[in-house]
C-alpha cells in the first residue's frame, strides 16, 4: 500500500441540521477506511461554514470521522474554505506548518477532475480516490457544475483576487439552478 503524509477529505455541503449528506457521509466513511489501513497518519479535513450554518463542513468532517474511530488528534482541520479551490490553498498553507507533502485527496467521483487540475495549479502533490454513488436526481447537475468550474479554473477566475464576470455569475446561477442574489 502507497504511504502518503496525509489524507485530505473535501467537504460538501451539509443537511440544515448541521449533519453531514449522503455524499459527505460516503467521503467520510471512505477516509476513515483509508486511515485504518496505514494510509496515512494524519486526516485534513477540508470545508468552511456554508451560509446559515453552525458548523464548518470540516467540523462535521472530524465529529464523522471520530465516531468510526479516527482519533482526534490525528485530525487536523481546514475550516475556512468556501470551494475547491481555497480547499487546496487553505490546505498546502496548512500542511505547511505540519511539513506535509504526499497527500491522498477523498473526493466524489465527479469532483476528482477539477480537483485534479486545482491540486496541480497550486502544486499539491496528490493521488486521489473517488467516491462514488449511485446517480440521485441531482446527478446530471452535479456533472453540468463540474464543467462550469472547470472552465472557471482554466479561465484563471478561481485565482486569488479574481472574480467572475457578471455574465458567467448569471449562467452559474442558472446552471445551479438557484435566483441571482440581490445586492
């Protein structure tokens, strides 16, 4: 078995109760799987506080991972991020200060292209094991999204200091399925 100096856990979105989605649960159930084999010692657990929330994605992470017997101590958390892209980031500055290096990254199946190119854009030396469920009824936008942040990471917008154009806010928005915020 590959040894790496972490394994990194991407958040998702959590349940209005604060409790992790299926989807989450599924990241969560396989990461812990992937500690107790020997994978490696230390989980990063990676997500910030969606609007509304009490707890960060990253929090939700740790009391999962806790509860199928991942210490806590070997958990370290990276609760500030808001997408794939600040996952990286928030998480190479973290590792960082650990003298981490070699990660595996526990993602959906959807999500491991972007956050393959995201990982290298930001030099993050990863392998990545997906997580795959079966196709709910939000599978096909799901996949749709994925483009769209592809093309946000190629187009540069997910830079640091970078924002998107109106109009590519407005196709996201419809994409995603939700009203355009006013303000």
């Amino acid at each position: 078995m590959q040894k790496y100096d972490a394994i990194l856990v991407l958040g998702y979105l959590l349940q209005e109760d604060g409790l992790p989605t299926e989807e989450l649960e599924a990241r969560i159930r396989e990461t812990a799987a992937a500690y107790h084999q020997g994978t490696a010692p230390v989980v990063l657990a990676s997500g910030g506080k969606t609007e509304g929330m009490q707890v960060s994605e990253a929090e939700a992470i740790q009391r999962g991972l806790v509860s199928l017997g991942v210490p806590e101590k070997a958990i370290f958390l990276e609760d500030q991020s808001g997408n794939t892209a600040e996952n990286i980031r928030n998480t190479l500055k973290l590792a960082e200060t650990l003298s981490l290096h070699r990660f595996l990254i526990i993602t959906s199946d959807y999500h491991v292209l972007r956050t393959r190119m995201t990982a290298a854009r930001y030099g993050m030396h990863a392998c990545f094991q997906k997580v795959s469920l079966p196709h709910d009824r939000e599978w096909k936008r799901k996949w749709l999204s994925e483009w769209f942040y592809i093309l946000d990471l190629l187009l540069g917008w997910q830079d640091e200091g970078k924002s998107h154009p109106e109009w590519a806010e407005k196709a996201f928005m419809m994409i995603m399925g939700k009203e355009e915020s006013k303000g």
